[in-house]
C-alpha cells in the first residue's frame, strides 16, 4: 500500500489527500471519524509529556494558558500573529 507521506512530498493538496485517503485508507463509518475528529479538535500537546514543554512555552509566548488551550487554538493563533507580523 503506497505511503500518504510520498503524497504530500510530491506536492499533494489537501483536497487530493482527502481522494487519496478515501480511496486507500481504512474504511470509516460517519461516527467514527466525527468520534475520531471531536477527540483531536479537543485534544491538546499540554497532555503529552513529551512535547509539553515546548507547549508550554509557545502558548505562553501568546499570551495563552496551556493546560486550557487546544492544539487547534493555538495553531489557529500562532497561525494568525504569524500572518499579521508578515503583513506588517
């Protein structure tokens, strides 16, 4: 079975890895992929021991609590400080 990350390396949009996914990953029901998607939207770096350093310090460069902030929070707001520093 070809690997995703090949995908990605050749350039692959996101549209084209959710038809490459659908098309070779391991079939799911509805609820379990909105099972799946509600546990990862609401998990956060702060509960893995391994990485939560590096979060800690991250979310507090954003001025965020990092045992309440989610991964996808901060990414969301690393992403747009990032982008208006760019366009300052």
């Amino acid at each position: 079975m070809p690997r995703p990350r090949a995908q990605i390396e050749q350039g692959a949009s996101d549209q084209e890895m959710v038809e490459w996914l659908n098309q070779n990953g391991e079939k799911k029901t509805p609820s379990e992929i909105k099972r799946w998607s509600e546990k990862v939207e609401a998990s956060s770096l702060h509960d893995d021991l391994e990485k939560r350093d590096f979060f800690v310090e991250e979310t507090k460069k954003l001025g965020l609590d990092p045992a309440k902030t989610t991964t996808f929070e901060w990414l969301e707001i690393d992403d747009r400080v990032s982008h208006a520093q760019e366009a300052a």
